[in-house]
C-alpha cells in the first residue's frame, strides 16, 4: 500500500546493502516514477533507452524502480530485460492488479513478488521507549503502523497525518485511476466499511442501506467495483465465509478488513474507537503478515429449541487460517466477564471435530494456557510479540 515505506526499503536499505557486499554505486539505477522531474521517463520507449544507456560495461547492474504502475506498458519494459545476464530488476508498485496480474503471470516463475504492509506491532514497539505495553497497544489501534506516523509524538500531528493521506493520496489514487467523477458514494461507502469492521456484508446489502439512509440509488455493480478498487489499492481486504463441516466456501456474505487501523480511524476522524472491533482487524491483519490466508469460519449445527423443535443454525468462527499443512481456529475475544461469555466464545470451537489446533485470544493480559478440551487461550501481548505463539 501507499506510503508503507516500499521506497524507502527499496532505495536506502536494498541500495546499501548491495554497496555492503561490494556493488559500484555505479552500478545502482534508481529512478523514482512517482517524482515529477522524472514524468518523461513514465514513457516505455524514453525509460528503456536511458536504462540501456546506463549499461556501461559487463558487470552486473541492479536497476531499482519505484512505483512502476506509473509507466505504461512497463511490462513490455521488463519483459525486455529478462535475457540480459548483467540486468537484475527490482520494482515496487502500488496496485494490487498491476502487480499480480502483469507482473507475476507476465514472468510466469521469472520474477517474485513481496507485499509489504505498514510495520507489525512487534515492529511498532522498537520504536518505542518509556511506555507500557498497553499503552503502546492503545497507540496502534488508533493510529496504525504507517512508517511516517511512527515516527510523530504528537497526537494531532498523527491525526492529521492520516487525515491528509487517506484524501490526497488513497481516495485521490483510486479516482484519478478509475476516473470517477461523483465520488461522494464511493467515500460514503468507506464510510460504512470502517464503521462495521467485523460485521458480514455483500453488495445487495450495501445497496439497501444506501437506499434507505442515504437516498442513493447506487446500484450492486457499482458497489462491487468500488469494493474492487479498494482492494486493489491495498485499503482494504475481502475474508469469505468457509463452510467448516462441508469443507466449502460461501461466497457471501463476506468481511471487510482495513490493512492499516489509523487510516481506518481517521476516516471516522477518530471518533469510534471500539477495542473489540479494531482488536478483530488488528488479529486478521498480524495473521496475513504472517502469510497465512485468513477466511470467516462458520459451522452448522442441530439444536432442539425449548419447545422440542430441530433448528439448524450457523456459529461464527472469526478465523480459519491456513498456511502449507498448518491450520488454526481461532476467536478473537477482547473481553471474557463471565462464564456466560466464555461458553459463547468456546461454542464454535468445540463443534469442530477435527485435530487442528483451536485458539481463543483475549485482549487482557493472561497466562498462556490450554482449557480441557484443548482449546489454546493466549492474551493479544503474547500473540502480537511471539510470531509462534499459536504452537503449542
């Protein structure tokens, strides 16, 4: 996503460890795409030529671009180097169909792709010093994990950070990319994504509500493409619902996730900060840093209803999260009061009649432990600091 530090990694970290292990500086290209001095070389044909004429010898030569969704037909343009044995290529873009769709069937095994998300908690926490853990947990959740605003003390100075960057950068992206001119639905929507982080959706639903409260006739195809656009920009994430017991997916409804809590936040100009609800995203968002893909579990069972009826009805797994032959299931519970709400949360768990490992993560602190029926209860500290901590 923007402004996730993908230049910085690229142009300073990369470029010095290449000079580290004895690369000429030389031998180091880097253009900046998105810097306006450089617009004509956003044209194909002009960046080629001045790369090939950067080729001065026969060593190796590292040719660094950032934000390369910015030249048009720039798959063309690294296609053209993929048989010059001095040439190795890096680029980073922002564009989630870009990327995945030229860049890694384009190559086909030929090239890799990296994502990068804004800095991990446990990332989050080295830059801070002289605060507890709590508060730095609070911290977060309200302003989220962007590079830049780690860096601030200042709690207006965050807000106002975020602010700027989720208008004249997100929002700005996505409507000049996809030219669209009434952007007030499109805005009105994230507006109601970020307002019910964790609750299941579809575009039909969506629809409705704009019918009813905001007296928009937006239709369920226009809803659809802006939730595309959205993902695509790396603003939000889509989790399906999958179907435990009949090992399948339900399509719809789905759940809506945002890659970064502080623009989430800021959207709302910080006024719904709900610990349960950012806590939900906060699990989802650490799990796919971990390169796990994360679905809605949800499982059918039968109960006899007082007056002795069968019903059938679904319990809600928050996560199925799956990654090579590991798989896990897990509630996120930012609070446990009582018995009443422990049973709630153990409901789901314990109509899987599986062997894979089920996990209850609680927003306090606690022991680490396993309950009777091997069900795994670790704190949010302990999950967000021990990337192996649902391992027993």
């Amino acid at each position: 996503m923007r402004r996730c530090g993908k230049s910085y990694l690229l142009f300073n970290l990369f470029a010095n460890a290449l000079k580290a292990e004895g690369v000429d500086s030389q031998h180091i290209i880097k253009i900046n795409l998105e810097d306006r001095r450089n617009l004509e070389l956003r044209n194909p044909d002009t960046l080629l030529r001045y790369i090939d004429s950067q080729l001065t010898d026969e060593g190796m030569f590292y040719i660094l671009l950032d934000e390369v969704q910015m030249v048009e037909e720039f798959e063309d343009v690294l296609n053209s180097f993929l048989h010059v044995s001095n040439a190795d290529v890096y680029v980073t873009g922002s564009n989630a169909k870009f990327l995945s769709k030229d860049v890694i069937t384009e190559f086909r095994g030929r090239g890799y792709e990296i994502k990068m998300s804004p800095l991990s908690f446990a990332e989050f926490v080295a830059t801070r010093t002289g605060q507890s853990i709590d508060e730095v947990l609070l911290e977060y959740m309200t302003y989220g994990g962007l590079p830049q605003v780690a860096t601030m003390s200042e709690d207006r100075e965050r807000e106002n950070l975020l602010k700027s960057l989720f208008t004249h950068t997100y929002l700005r992206d996505i409507k000049e990319r996809y030219h669209i001119q009434l952007d007030s639905d499109l805005e009105d929507l994230i507006t109601m994504l970020a307002s019910a982080i964790g609750g299941l959706t579809n575009p039909r639903k969506l629809a409705n509500t704009f019918q009813s409260v905001k007296h928009s006739s937006i239709s369920q195809d226009t809803i659809k493409k802006y939730l595309d656009y959205l993902q695509d920009a790396f603003l939000i994430e889509k989790s399906v619902r999958y179907d435990i017991k009949g090992k399948r997916y339900l399509e719809t409804p789905a759940k809506y996730y945002f890659e970064d809590l502080g623009l989430r936040n800021a959207r709302l100009n910080f006024r719904q900060i709900e610990e349960p609800h950012l806590m939900e995203n906060l699990v989802y968002n650490e799990l796919r840093m971990r390169g796990m893909s994360v679905d809605v579990g949800e499982v059918l069972i039968n109960e006899v209803t007082s007056d002795g009826k069968n019903v059938r009805k679904y319990l809600e797994v928050d996560f199925v999260c799956n990654r090579g032959y590991r798989r896990y299931y897990i509630q996120s519970a930012y609070n446990i009061p009582d018995e009443s709400k422990r049973e709630q949360e153990l409901k789901s768990l314990c109509h899987i009649n599986d062997s894979f490992q089920k996990v209850v993560i609680t927003g306090f602190h606690s022991v680490k432990h396993q309950d009777d029926n091997g069900v795994l209860f670790l704190s949010i500290y302990d999950f967000l600091m021990d990337e192996n901590s649902l391992r027993i």
